[in-house]
C-alpha cells in the first residue's frame, strides 16, 4: 500500500529528527542498534521516493550493523526497483 503525501511527510520529518539527532552525537557514540534504525529509517523513506539505489546503500549498511531478515527483504525490494 502506498504512502499517501501526509503520512510520508510526517515519516520524512521524523526521521529528519533522529538523523539530526545522531550526527549531533556523532556516529561513534550511538550504539549499534541506534545506528541500524536510522539506516533503516532513512533507507526506507529513500525506497518511498524512488531514489532505490541510495535505499539499497542505506539498506546494505543497516545490514552490516544488525543483520535482519526485513534488512535482507527491504534491500531486495530497493534492487528489484533497480531492474
């Protein structure tokens, strides 16, 4: 189901937070699981804007901080869009 404007507007602020947050603390001093949710969080607004192949970064890096199957299935989906 596809994100109607508001809903992506709100996640895109939301995660403008956090990101604003995080280089405030600086990458090193967020723990890793913070690390991957912002990877994700930004990977996956990305994939929502059709910029699949700066998802598909996001995603590979989430993956190499905190491996998941939704990373692994996100990051398909990023590069199935690639063609």
């Amino acid at each position: 189901m596809p994100l109607t404007k508001t809903a992506l507007a709100s996640l895109c602020l939301f995660c403008l937070c956090l990101a604003t947050n995080a280089r405030a603390q600086g990458p090193e001093k967020m723990a890793p699981l913070q690390q991957a949710y912002v990877l994700w969080q930004q990977g996956y607004i990305l994939h929502a804007l059709g910029d699949y192949e700066t998802a598909a970064d996001h995603f590979r890096r989430y993956i190499q901080v905190y491996p998941t199957a939704e990373g692994h299935t996100f990051l398909g989906w990023s590069l199935s869009n690639l063609g």
